[in-house]
C-alpha cells in the first residue's frame, strides 16, 4: 500500500507543453510513479481525487524578509513610501527584537506562504544587529519548518558592509552560524569604492565558503548606480555564475538605451539571475520624481529576451518598506505582468514561470524541484488550465502537499446567484 494516490490530474510536459490525464503515486515523501489515469489499480493509505485539477510544482519565493515581516507601524508608519524612510524604521524597530518575537512573525507568514502554495523560499535578514538576535531566531525558525518549507536564509548587511561599524566581521560571522547565502547593499555604501569593495568582499566570502551570494543590488531611481555591473563581473571571474543573484536592480529603469545593450551582455554572459519585486519597487520607487514618475522596475523583458533567467518576488509583507501583502506569489506575477508590461499571453504564462520554475533556478533547487519520479512528493492542485488561467483568475490550490502530505486545503468559493427570471443557485464562478 503506498502513501498517497492523487487520481485524475493534469500534468504538462515541460518539453512540448501538451498536457495529459494521470494518477501519482507517492511513497516515502517522493513520487514513486506517474502512470495514465486510471490505469493502474493501487491502494493507498490517503486518496485525493484531482477532477482534472492541473498539477504543478509548488510556487517559489525568491525574495522576502521574513525577520521584519508583520511589523508595520512598528515604531512608525512609513508616511514618506521611501526606502530610505523605511530603513530608518526598520533601525528604530530593531533593538526590541526578540527571538521569541521573531520566531512568532516569521512561522506565521511562513504559515500564509504554505496555505497559498509556496514551500521554498529565501528569505533575507538583517546582520547589521551587533547582537544577530534575528538571525539566530530564524535558523532555528529554518529548522522548525523543514518538514513544509525549505528555508534559505541570506545574511543581509541592510545598512552596509564597508559604511557599517563591524560590518564586515558580522557578516562573517553570520556565515559562521549558517546562512546559506551571503548579501550586500552596494548601493547604500557611503561611496562608489566602498560599494566596489562591498560586492567584491561578499563575493569572496561566498566563493571561500562555498556559498551563494544575493545581493540587494542599485535599488534606487539613481541612473548612475552601477554595481549590477561589478556584481556581475566578479560573479563570472570567481565561478560562481548562476550562484549569484542580483535582486532589485531598479536603477536599470533609468538606463540610457547604450548603457543598457553593453549591460544586457556583461549580465548575460555572467551567468547571474535577476530577481524582481514588482509590488514593492512601484511602492518605492520615483517618490523624489514629479510628473512622469518612473515605474521603478528592472528592465525585465528585456532581460529575459538576452536570456537571463528573472523571477517574481514579494520583497516585504506588511512592514517598514511594504504595508500589504498576504505573501500569495499568484498577487506578485498579475502585479508584474502590468508593472513590466508583460500582458500578451506568452507573457502572461511567462510570470507564472518566474514564481516557479524560474524562482527555483535562483535558489539553486536543481534536482529537488519539480514533478518527476524520485523527486520530491512537492506539488499544488490548481483549478486552472494553466499558468495563464491561474494567474487571470488569482486561483488558490485545492491542495498543497509537502514531502508527501497534505499540508493545506482549500474549498473552491461558491457564490450563491440570484438572476432575474432564474431561481437561486449556488455556482463556482470561472470568470
């Protein structure tokens, strides 16, 4: 008798796109086989019936700050919208950090992420906190959530490395402790050199320790913030290529068209991937412009179309730099796909990519991510025909299962509708 049978799904060839009928089987936390619908007569100790829901592998969150997560209006709101106001928030709300407080926001958010289908994501924390109270809650918050959610964790210097007192024996030392990537903010650096020295002490930290490097990189409407550049180059010359991710990038939307066609091949023959925060860069971004406001993202599309694999992530839920969010990856790509302008329907197909199997290149998943026999038993039920319809209609799964078991449901809503000349009846709206 296996584990867990889900009967009557779609599953889609990543090669040809088509789509075909099938039942899963799961075994010891991994898919054991994928056989034809009805094909095959198994017992199994939890049967789920699919009724042709669209089986994929679960979303990614490439790109979120778990130890500030669920802490805005803590001292302060940030009435400005600023960054920079946000980090002057976040500094004041820092010394009254717990673990215990910590651990409660951070498992609560990680507890939305795994309702609406996410079970992998990278989360940055601050270490510009001498007592890295944040960091050692959230490596023990790594360990508490990794039967659901596999947690990578980025030492992030959020107010610098070289401008920093100590900064860069903290984030040494926050290496030491076991992060699994390391980060840096050259563009908050005091000067250019320092935001050089910056990237290149992050990227030799990270090639020594055998580790991967995210870094918050030119988040700033300044045209003259550059270090995507330096990032990329010390990426390609140390090895480390697609281990290192530049996050943000915003600056790009500043770009002079030459500047841009150079930059687009240094990053591409680099290797490094790209992620985007659509919702929080049109938050932040342009509040010093008057009339045209700049949209504050990436040069996303453009990108993409030089071959550099971008992805989709939520950035900040509900703190200092970002007041909403329910940490939904679905929200992030309808967000994106008007903020990038990326509305024909390949690209609209395209940004369920980047909050799946584009965000799980980022994080370096490989061999641990996606439907295949062996591999982990990780995947949602959508009432979708595919990425399109999912995004379109911002569907929640039926079912999210983790290693093997049903780790959520969700009941489809059911709108009961009066018509004229009709009798009431409860319906499930495909809009």
């Amino acid at each position: 008798m296996i584990q867990l049978l889900v009967r009557d799904v779609r599953l889609r060839d990543d090669a040809t796109g088509e789509t075909s009928a099938v039942d899963v089987q799961v075994q010891d936390g991994r898919i054991h086989a994928i056989a034809p619908r009805g094909a095959e007569s198994v017992e199994a100790e939890t049967v789920v019936e699919g009724h042709g829901a669209w089986l994929t592998p679960p979303y990614v969150e490439p790109h979120v700050h778990l130890d500030s997560a669920l802490t805005a209006g803590e001292p302060r709101w940030n009435l400005s919208g600023t960054l920079w106001e946000g980090i002057a928030c976040w500094a004041e709300r820092k010394p009254t950090l717990t673990r215990d407080d910590v651990v409660e926001r951070a498992e609560r958010t990680l507890r939305w992420y795994a309702a609406n289908g996410t079970l992998h994501v990278r989360s940055h924390v601050d270490v510009t906190d001498p007592s890295l109270v944040a960091l050692d809650a959230l490596i023990e918050v790594r360990e508490r959530v990794r039967d659901v959610i596999n947690l990578q964790l980025v030492a992030f210097p959020q107010e610098g490395i070289c401008s920093f007192p100590d900064g860069e024996e903290l984030l040494t030392e926050a290496a030491r402790r076991g992060v699994d990537v390391i980060g840096a903010i050259p563009h908050f650096e005091d000067t250019r050199e320092d935001g050089v020295r910056s990237v290149e002490f992050a990227v030799d930290l990270a090639d020594r320790l055998g580790l991967r490097v995210d870094a918050h990189c030119d988040e700033i409407d300044d045209e003259q913030s550059r270090f995507v550049e330096v990032l990329a180059t010390r990426a390609a010359r140390s090895g480390l290529r697609e281990r290192v991710t530049a996050s943000h990038t915003t600056a790009m939307g500043s770009y002079n068209p030459a500047y841009s066609y150079k930059l687009h091949r240094i990053i591409a023959r680099s290797g490094i991937t790209m992620v985007s925060n659509p919702m929080v860069s049109l938050h932040l971004q342009g509040r010093f412009d008057d009339y045209p406001k700049r949209r504050g993202l990436t040069q996303v599309k453009e990108l993409l179309a030089a071959g550099v694999n971008v992805a989709f992530g939520h950035d900040d839920v509900m703190d200092p730099w970002y007041p909403l969010g329910t940490a939904n990856p679905l929200q992030v790509a309808l967000v994106g796909t008007h903020a990038a302008q990326m509305l024909a329907r390949d690209e609209i197909e395209e940004t369920f990519r980047m909050i799946t199997t584009r965000a799980a290149a980022v994080l370096g998943l490989d061999e641990e991510y996606g439907v295949h026999v062996g591999r982990p038993a990780s995947f949602l039920l959508l009432p979708a025909t595919d990425g399109y319809d999912a995004v379109r209609r911002q569907v929640r799964p039926t079912h999210v299962v983790a290693h093997g078991r049903i780790v959520a449901e969700t009941a489809p809503a059911v709108t009961t509708l009066t018509w004229p000349g009709e009798d009431p009846a409860p319906v499930t709206f495909a809009r």
